[in-house]
C-alpha cells in the first residue's frame, strides 16, 4: 500500500471514529426527569401532567420522573447541572438558563384557550392587579403601596414590569423608588391571593395564572381590577438538554406535539386551558432577551 492509500485509509478511519464518538457523547439516559416552574398546577394539581407523562413513557419507551421545584432557579439549576432533561421554563427563565448552558433547546410552547384575563393564542400579558373595591384608580394612586412580584426569573412577575413598567413611572428597574415597599411572594397565584387578602397592595401576575387561580375558586374576576397591562409575551416554553441523542429528542418533540390528537389527553389541555402544542425555536423568545439587555443597561445608569 503506497504512503496516498495509507494517508487516506489513516484519514477516513479517523472520521469514522469522530462520528462514533460523537454519537457516543450524546445522552440516553434510563429515565426522563421531567419538571415545571412552580405554578398552581404543579403545586396542587400535579396529577393534571399525568397524560402528558404517559405519552412521553409511551413515545420514548423509558419511565418519567416528576421533580417538584422549589423555585424557577430549581429548575435552570437541574437543567443545567444534567439531572433534569425535559424542563418547562418561564420565557425569562429560559434565556438564564440559556445563557448558562447554550446547549439547552427550545421546542414547543402551547396555545391558550381564552379566558377571564388570557387571550386566545400562544402568547399571554402582565398585569398589574389591585382588588376591585380598593381606592385604587390609577397608577398614580398606587404611588407608596406594598406590590408583589413573582419571583426573581418570572418574565411577567419581575423582568417586564422592572423594564417596561419602570421606564413608563421613570424608575427604571428600580421600582423600589416608587413603592414603599417591593416583596417577592414565590408564584403568580401566590401575588393574586395576596392582592386579595389584602397582604400586598398590587402585583403584575401573569394573565394565564391569574386564570388558574380563579379556574380553582380560590378568587373570582370581579375582585380584580387591571390598571396596566403589557404586550403580548411569548409562552412558556418547552426545553430539552442539548445533549440528549437526537432521536430521543425527536420521540419527546413527537409526545408534546401529538398529545393534543390523543382523547386520554383532553382533561390535561382542559386543566390548563390550553388545545395544543405548538413548535417554537430560540429566536421565538429574542423579545426576552431584548428585555434583559434593556434591564441591565438601566442598571449601569
């Protein structure tokens, strides 16, 4: 064999054991851990995922664990740190976690029915409530009260009314400098009750959870009144880890987007006023991180 055959024996054999060691780099693991931002569902109602859990066992072939966050941060740092493979982010959670590990993919959100406050469509607002018989009118009034904010990574709880709001009251994100007194009550139905149980003055809850809590008779609509709301926010996405192998991220990709044709899995979509899953990318979510950097130069002011 002259020294060309050899050279190019050394050259193809060397790309076939790239591609064998590239395809042995991605994860198969024996189980799926799967979780969710906390929310009212999956603080109280977990057994609503249980369709969506079965058709991704059924899809895969492989058991589903459900992991149960403490906070939007439990779920970035299970996602990042490899132990959690499917998580479903706010949009603001999932551009920082993004940005901690870049290899984390978005795939799908899902489309909502209309509600009391939620329009119909894959998208959804912030409000800033305050209890319909207080002397609260204008955002003017509400000058000095005690708001409530979701949690530190909610994009409709924390980052768009820092951004958005605060530019419009001349704050900035320092919205501190316009209420007496800022908390962060853990969740969205969390700010809801406590708007109505009198224990803050207002919150910016997010329309869809504002739904949920009223769905479950923990409120009715009209405790409520909206004195702002935002533009349409994209919805929560749907992520994967990167590294999984491809046709196991294709088998969960193929659960979430088909789970609306299957009848078992109507009583999930109506538990969460939804009617099917929709494929979304990155860039889907480039509004968030238009916010962020908005966010942080404010903060360099």
């Amino acid at each position: 064999m002259n020294v060309t055959k050899q050279l190019c024996l050394a050259v193809s054999t060397l790309a076939l054991l790239s591609g064998a060691a590239t395809a042995q780099e991605c994860k198969n693991p024996d189980a799926l851990v799967f979780s969710i931002i906390p929310t009212e569902e999956t603080t109280q109602e977990v057994d609503i995922y249980q369709p969506l859990l079965a058709k991704l066992k059924e899809k895969t072939g492989k058991p589903i664990e459900f992991f149960m966050p403490t906070s939007y941060a439990s779920v970035i740092e299970g996602m990042i740190n490899g132990w959690v493979h499917i998580g479903v982010h706010g949009p603001n959670s999932y551009v920082l976690a993004k940005g901690k590990d870049p290899a984390l993919e978005v795939f799908a959100t899902y489309t909502k029915k209309k509600g009391h406050f939620q329009e119909e469509g894959a998208g959804y607002r912030a409000v800033l409530i305050v209890k319909a018989d207080s002397k609260f009118d204008s955002i003017e009034s509400l000058k000095g009260t005690v708001l409530g904010l979701a949690d530190p990574a909610s994009t409709s709880g924390n980052l768009l009314p820092r951004v958005v709001f605060g530019e419009e009251i001349g704050t900035g994100p320092e919205l501190e400098k316009f209420f007496d007194k800022v908390v962060y009550t853990g969740g969205h139905d969390q700010s809801t009750l406590a708007v109505k149980e009198g224990r803050v003055d207002d919150a910016f809850v997010a329309t869809h959870r504002l739904d949920n809590v009223i769905d479950r008779g923990l409120a009715t609509m009209e405790e409520f009144r909206v004195l702002w709301q935002s533009g349409v926010i994209p919805q929560d996405p749907m992520v994967y880890r990167g590294d999984l192998c491809d046709d196991l991220k294709a088998q969960i990709r193929d659960a979430f987007l088909t789970l609306h044709e299957d009848p078992a899995s109507q009583a999930f979509f109506d538990g969460i006023n939804s009617t099917k899953f929709v494929p979304m990318q990155d860039t889907d979510y480039d509004i968030i991180r238009t916010l962020v950097e908005a966010e942080k130069a404010a903060e360099k002011k």
